[in-house]
C-alpha cells in the first residue's frame, strides 16, 4: 500500500454504485475526490454536539433519512453485484445474501490537515473533530463482516452510495468486538484524508486512546496486527506520526 494523497484501501470511494435513474443501478469504479473535494464537503452540521455521540461514534439517534437509506439501499447494492465477482464484494463465491445484516453504525469523522500538522500535546483531539456527510454500515452476514455500505448525499439526498471494502469491515468489526467488554467508553471513527489513514478514537471521560486501524497502521509503519491485541497509543503520539505524512501529502497534490 502507497500512502500518497491520491485516497486508496477504505479511503477509495471505488466500486460506486449509484442510481442511474430512479429504478436503475448500475456498478462504476470511480475515483474518491480529491481529499481538499472532501474536506470541503465535511461541514458542521449546527445541531451536532460531541456529547450526542454514543459507544459506536454516531449521533445518538442516527438521522431517520440515513438508516432509511442504508435499509433502503442494501438489497438493490447487493443484487447488482455480479455473481462472479461476490469475492471482490467480500462474500464468499456462490454463497448467495442470505442471513445478511446491518451492524452498528459510524459517522466518519474528519480533522482539519492545518489541525493536524500544529498539533499541541495539550490539544483535546475531540474537540478538533468535524463531522462529514459520510456514515459507514458494517455489513454481516451470519453475524461476520462481509462489506461496508456507505451513505452519504448524492442529489442533496441521503443515499446508500458505495458498497465494498471488504477488508476494512473486517478491521473495524474486529477492533469492535475486541474492545466490546469495556465499559463507559464512546468508539469514535476518525478518517484522516491526507494521510489516507483511519484510526479509531477510545474515549472515556477525560481518558483518550487511539487505535490504528490497518490503513493507518500501514501508512505508519506500525506493523500488522494479525489477530493479536492491537496496541492503543495516545493521540498526541498518532498525531505526531500522521503530520509529517499530511504535510508531504498536500505539497505533493500542489506540484
């Protein structure tokens, strides 16, 4: 994996699947934009608050439009994927989508790059965070992550727009399940664009853990975790390896 400022892995918006015309879809790959695209798109909403984030990083009452859409749009995303390519899509060949499922929800989150690359070691991380017009569902079947369905707005309407990325469904569900005995703490996705890196932020009280997830892990040379424990880092420590990366990122989409 290339970290450059080109989005890749679980930042490549790719194998999008959008409505064609209201009773058609069609599969197209198609590039994610570009992370400065993104991030403009990664607007306040005025009613959101940090304190209505739950365990799993979302609102505490998801929008009714976005798991309307994410229901919505499972069955018409699943039965367009064609069924010689269902590996590509995360699911076994030939095992149909029966017994499939939407896990809990997640808000991708964002921080501003300028945020990131002035970091202090005083700073709260929570307080940097922006939310974006992007929600993640795991997608299981049988209870095991299969894919990721993503809702976002297309046409100034939620949409279930993407589906995929079979790899960071089983990343996220399995650091999930891993610290799914913990108690009092929010799980809170963050994506950080110009580093092509997603981590996960451990709140508890005035405590903040971070835990890598495999493209961050990747991109920072923190190694694999391979079925063991992930090991959790503060945010000033992930911080201070993400800037160097952001900063290389962004002057190289200016040359």
């Amino acid at each position: 994996m290339r970290c450059s400022s080109r989005l890749r892995g679980p930042d490549r918006i790719g194998s999008l699947l959008q409505r064609i015309a209201i009773t058609l879809i069609a599969i197209v790959i198609a590039a994610a934009p570009a992370p400065a695209e993104e991030f403009d798109r990664a607007t306040s909403d005025p009613n959101f608050s940090l304190e209505k984030l739950n365990q799993f990083g979302f609102d505490s009452t998801v929008p009714e439009e976005v798991s309307k859409a994410a229901e919505e749009g499972l069955d018409p995303f699943l039965d367009a994927i064609p069924l010689d390519q269902m590996e590509r899509y995360g699911f076994m060949q030939g095992s149909g989508f029966a017994d499939v499922s939407l896990g809990n929800p997640y808000r991708v989150m964002t921080v501003d790059p300028q945020v990131i690359m002035n970091f202090d070691i005083n700073d709260d991380i929570r307080a940097k965070l922006l939310p974006t017009q992007l929600w993640v569902f795991p997608i299981l079947q049988n209870g095991e992550p299969r894919a990721i369905l993503t809702v976002g707005i297309l046409e100034n309407i939620w949409q279930a727009v993407a589906i995929g990325h079979a790899e960071f469904a089983r990343d996220l569900i399995g650091l999930e399940r891993t610290w799914s005995d913990e108690k009092d703490y929010t799980m809170t996705l963050v994506r950080i664009y110009q580093a092509t890196s997603d981590i996960l932020l451990l709140t508890n009280n005035d405590r903040i853990d971070v835990l890598p997830m495999e493209s961050a892990r990747v991109c920072m040379n923190l190694g694999s975790v391979d079925g063991g424990a992930p090991e959790l880092y503060s945010a000033s420590d992930i911080i201070e390896k993400l800037a160097p990366l952001v900063a290389k990122n962004i002057e190289m989409s200016q040359d």
